[in-house]
C-alpha cells in the first residue's frame, strides 16, 4: 500500500499567520492516466471530512483562496495564506491513484 | 441538500452481520465510482472499499476481504455495503463518499461489542 506522512502532526497556529502541511509519498501518485490524484480534505469537529483540494493544486467549489496546494513527484503540501478560526481542525491528505486508497496520518490545526 | 445519506449503522455482537445504505441526490450518481471509509474512534480516515460506476469492479482493503461486500443500485441511487463476521476492529463511523471525496455522506456509527 502507498503510505502517505504527514507533517507536522499538531500545528498550534496564530489567528491571521500562515499555515503549511507537507505530505509525502511512498510512491508518486502519478496515474498512468496522466493525472496526479492527491487531495486534501478538512475535518471539523463532529463534521464529515471536506475536500478543500483535488489534483494536487484545484480548488473545490465554496474553498476560500485562502487555501493552495502545490507539489510534485512524491512530496506535496498544503497552504492556508492567513489562518481563520474556521480552519481549526484536522487536515489529511489522501491519494487515490493506487489502491487502497490511502490517507495520512493527519494533521491537527488548533490556535494559539 | 445532503449529497449522500448513510443508514443502518448499530451495536452488532461480534460475528454478526450488518448491511449499510446510502442513499445519493443532487448529482448524477451513476457517473461517479463510489467508495466506503470509515473511520474509527478518534483515528484517522480508512479507505475500506471501492466500486466502479456499473458496479462491475470492485476493490477491497485487505482487512475486510471475504468479509465485507459492495454494491449499488443506480436506479435507486443507492449504494450498500454488506459486512458479515464482524470484529470489535470494525468498530468505527464508516462513510460513503464519491471515490476522490468531492460528495460525502454525515456517516454511521457501527459498533462491534458483546
């Protein structure tokens, strides 16, 4: 199975600072298709998880820009350009190249 | 509008059978592969089955093989997950999702126990 870690796994960050999540691979999520299946997904509190990124870098549909991914072979990371008190929660990233389709370990987002 | 609703989570004993539902609205469901996560209390999300939009594929996680069976209806939007021989390690809120997570269900709580 592809591993996926994640890093770091608590990010106590200050309302208004950027935050970043890296996450890497065991194998390159690169379809034979072409395409690079690595999202990012949200999970509030008590909440379902969220697709905040999919394809390593697109937006979903209602994602403040805020939020940017960005990355390539094995190693990827996710942005949040000024941390809102909505963003607490916990960040995974997930390939769904190979299957199983696997996620990281998560990363908690909490503030200061 | 919710996107995917899950039912039929409960307390089975272990050894016993379930069956999730999961009902799809608001998107062409049959133009999706769909998928089953779960995740278990206070981890991490675990993808536990796949299958392809006729349903003629199907893919299963280790852990759950010879076990745990998925299928779909897509004249009732609809996609189940049959889970027999349960263990205490099944133990979890499982989740049905578009492969890829755009749609996701609120989840159901299945709980394995004597």
């Amino acid at each position: 199975d592809v591993v996926m870690t994640q890093s770091p796994l608590s990010l106590p960050v200050t309302l208004g600072q950027p935050a970043s999540i890296s996450c890497r691979s065991s194998q390159s999520p690169v379809h034979s298709d072409g395409n690079t299946y690595l999202n990012w997904f949200q999970q509030r509190p008590g909440q379902s998880p969220r697709r905040l990124i999919y394809q390593v870098s697109n937006r979903d549909s209602g994602v403040p820009d805020r939020f940017s991914g960005s990355g390539s072979g094995t190693d990827f990371t996710l942005k949040i350009s000024r941390v809102e008190a909505e963003d607490v929660g916990v960040y995974y990233c997930m390939q769904s190249t190979h299957w199983p389709h696997t996620f990281g370990q998560g990363t908690k987002l909490d503030l200061k | 509008e919710v996107p995917l609703v899950e039912s039929g989570g409960g307390l089975v004993q272990p050894g016993g059978s379930l069956r999730l539902s999961c009902a799809a609205s608001g998107f062409t469901f049959s133009t999706y592969w769909m998928t089953w996560v779960r995740q278990a209390p206070g981890k991490g999300l675990e993808s536990v089955a796949n299958i392809v939009r006729d349903g003629s594929g199907k893919y299963y996680v280790d852990s759950v093989k010879g076990r745990f069976t998925v299928s779909r209806d897509n004249a009732k939007n609809s996609l189940y997950l049959q889970m027999t021989y349960l263990r205490a390690e099944d133990t979890a809120v499982y989740y049905c999702a578009t492969a890829g997570g755009r749609y996701w269900g609120q989840g159901t709580l299945v709980t394995v126990s004597s």
